[in-house]
C-alpha cells in the first residue's frame, strides 16, 4: 500500500526514510498534488531495469511485425556465431 505525505513531513526524515528502507516507496505531495518519490536505489535500479527490458521487448516485437520474424534455424545460427567471436 502506497504511503503518502505532504512535503513537509520530510522535516522529521527519519519516519519518512523508515518506510523507505522497508521497502515501500512514499509518496510526498506539494499543495495536495503529488510531486516525488522517495525509493530506496536498490528498488530504483531494479525499476528502471524492468522497464528498460519492457522497452527492448516492445522494439524487438515493433521490429518483427514490421520486418518479419526470425525462423528458429536463423536465430539459432546467429547466437551461435555471437557465442564463438
């Protein structure tokens, strides 16, 4: 369950980096309108991993509607000949 608190709660940090450190992001607000995020770096990373990987999986299917899709025989020989280079 998301937590959100106005900005100015982040004059007593430690209850607002609390929620952070177990894993739950907060979500802090600017005149009821929400403006950021904290998150802990490991969580972000793994974030931004998922959606740079979302993002290759959507071109490459962009990429074999567009220009057709590999035959088995063809995907197979070209990460074999990657694997030996």
């Amino acid at each position: 369950m998301p937590i959100i608190k106005p900005i100015s709660d982040l004059r007593n940090y430690p209850d607002v980096l609390r929620n952070v450190e177990e894993g739950v992001p907060v979500y802090l607000t600017k005149n009821g309108t929400g403006r950021y995020v904290l998150m802990d770096i490991g969580d972000f990373g793994r974030m931004e991993c998922a959606m740079r990987l979302s993002y290759e999986l959507q071109r490459g299917k962009r990429s074999g509607e567009t220009q057709g899709w590999l035959s088995q025989e063809d995907m197979e020989a070209h990460f074999k000949g990657r694997v030996h280079a």
